[in-house]
C-alpha cells in the first residue's frame, strides 16, 4: 500500500489564535456510522483490511485508488455491533463474529458468505483461526466455545463452562484451547478430543480474566485486579503471579525475539515483562487507558505500539527506552482508539475508533 499525500494538521481560527490540532493520519476513512471495534490487515496483501463497527456492519477493504475510498464488499448489517472481523492465517477467509452471537464466514478475494455458523445463542467474545485455516474458535458469554471445520461448517467441538467466556487463545499448535472466565475461572481444553477432556487450571477466584496469549511453552492472561498469571496449561501449573497493573490488564503480547511480554492497563501504564528473571524492565505511562499492546516482531522486534483512550498511539523502543519515554506519537483520533492492526510489510498502522473513524498512519516517515 502506497501512501497518500496527506497534511499532518488541522486548524481553526479563535478570536486572537490559531488552534491547532495534530494529525499524523495519511488517510482518514469515515464510512461507519458508530465505532469502529475491529480491523484487520490481510497477511498477505498490504492495501486490503477489515473493519467491523457497532453499526451492526463488516466491510472488505481494498484500497486500489486512494481518491475514491469506499469498502470492496459490505458484509449485510446484523442486529446487534459487529465486535470482530479476522484473516484466516492464508488469506483466503475471513470471520467475522457480533454481539447477538451470530458468526459468518466470507470468502476474502470476493467478500461472499462462505458459511453461516450455527451454535452460540449470545455475545461472542473472542474468535481464533487455527494457524491452518482449517478451524474456528469461538467463545461465548453464554458459557460455551465453539470449534468449526471450515470444509463444511460442521461443529467439531463444543465447550460447556460455568461462567461466560471473555477471551480464550489455543496453545501448542491448536491442539489446546484455554479458555478465560468472568468469575476468574481458566479451563484448558484439548482441541478435537471428544469427549471432552478438561484441565482446570484456575476456579472461581474472583476478578474476571480479561485476555489471554500464548507461546509454544506457556500461556500469559490478564486479570481484571492488574495481575498477570504465567500458565503450563498441559499441567494447569501457575507458574508465576505478578501484579504490574493497578488496574485491569487490557491486553497482552510475547515478544518472537526476546524472552519478554508486555502488558496494557486500564491505569493508563504500559508494562515490560522480563520472563527469564522475574522484573519488570520498563512501565510506560499514556495519558489515559491503554486498550491494546503489541510487539512490532517481523521487522522491527525492539518496537511496542499501544493504543490509549487519550485518542493517541504510541510507538516505545526498547533499545533507547527510559521510563514515561515514547519515541513517537500518532494523532488524530478524537476518541479512544479500540484496534489497531499493522500491513504485512509493517509500514502503515490501521486504526478503529470510538470516533467511528478508521485512519491509516505510517509506522515510519
């Protein structure tokens, strides 16, 4: 994706001065008619991303001619907000899942329904593609998680809980999935084996686990009091608490490169997590919450972007990284940035935002 000539502010005459307000976009879409809750680059194609709004809408996005900015494909408005729209990992599909528990997948070069998946009966928290393409997770408020076959949209697995699932990631090469809980309760399940075979990790503790990541040795989830558990999930082993975070922990990312996680918090503090020795290396402060967090690992391993209700994203560098030090900011936004996703190229970051807006940036001028 090439980008656009773009000023980088606006203005608007007062009396006596000229208010001027920052914006680094190259390019501002506003199509949607209430947030933007998720996007998504394609992994292969720079120029083409989803986008999924609580206008109930999903739109398919191909930018070919940056003077006529309109979606590909609008997939049909639903009921209830759009809450997640996401590649399959070869590029070929794309789910996208809403609110009244409806989820549908598309064929990504046309933007057609591929299939219409039946099973959740509520909101739908999280979705996940198996790295194959061949699955997708679903975990639901109404206390289920789903696994479909993408070659006939046929439940292989379905999951029972006893609290609503909030977020969930799958673990050792899709053969687990872990799922969170809102009464603070971590359940790992094996993938296809039915029955099912269940591994407790955590039950009924109390604050509601807010997200979960993994690698292809642990499991990290975020906890609603600020906490951060480190989980052998094939054992349900708490293999470390911290608590970074005086507030919920929003989000949270391992590093490919370096044996460290970061961490977002709704107390406004990004954290860096050294695995190996148990310290905390830096803790960065916005303005406001810190919704997401995420390592820049293909090109740029030693690079942290975070999106914060102050409506700004921040780019850290570990290499010159001090306390309360962002290397570089990016405006324009005028309300909390909900998502963000970068091209496979790792030039532009696209954005969704409670402003309804969608703005595309570069990662680097």
């Amino acid at each position: 994706m090439s980008a656009c000539p773009s000023s980088n502010r606006s203005s608007s005459n007062s009396e006596d001065e000229q208010d001027w307000t920052a914006d680094d976009s190259i390019l501002t879409i506003s199509w949607h008619k209430e947030p933007v809750y998720a996007v998504d680059c394609h992994p292969q194609l720079s120029n083409t991303f989803l986008s999924a709004s609580g206008d109930g809408t999903a739109c398919l996005w191909k930018l070919e001619d940056w003077s006529d900015i309109k979606p590909y494909h609008t997939v049909e408005e639903s009921e209830d907000s759009r809450a997640f729209a996401k590649f399959t990992p070869d590029g070929t599909r794309f789910a996208t899942a809403s609110l009244d528990g409806s989820v549908q997948v598309f064929d990504a070069s046309s933007g057609s329904l591929v299939f219409d998946l039946v099973g959740p009966s509520s909101s739908v928290e999280f979705i996940r593609w198996f790295q194959d393409s061949s699955c997708l997770v679903a975990g639901c408020s109404d206390q289920t998680a789903w696994i479909w076959s993408m070659s006939d949209a046929s439940p292989l697995n379905v999951f029972a809980t006893n609290s609503p699932v909030t977020c969930g990631c799958l673990f050792r090469q899709d053969e687990y999935v872990v799922l969170g809980m809102e009464d603070g309760s971590i359940s790992v399940f094996q993938s296809l084996t039915v029955p099912q075979v269940t591994f407790p990790v955590l039950t009924s503790q109390g604050p509601s686990i807010i997200c979960l990541e993994s690698t292809s040795q642990l499991v990290a989830s975020g906890v609603a009091d600020g906490h951060i558990l480190l989980i052998q999930p094939e054992t349900g082993r708490i293999l470390a608490r911290t608590k970074p975070h005086n507030d919920s922990v929003e989000s949270i990312d391992f590093s490919s490169s370096y044996p460290w996680l970061v961490s977002a918090s709704t107390d406004a503090t990004v954290s860096v997590w050294d695995l190996e020795r148990s310290v905390q290396r830096y803790q960065w402060r916005h303005e406001g919450a810190v919704v997401k967090v995420q390592w820049l690992n293909r090109n740029y391993p030693f690079l942290v972007l975070s999106a914060s209700a102050d409506n700004t994203l921040c780019l850290w560098d570990i290499r010159t990284a001090t306390n309360n030090s962002c290397v570089k900011t990016f405006h324009g936004h005028s309300d909390t940035i909900l998502d963000f996703s970068m091209t496979n190229d790792e030039q532009i970051i696209v954005t969704g935002c409670d402003d309804n807006d969608i703005r595309l940036f570069m990662l680097q001028e």
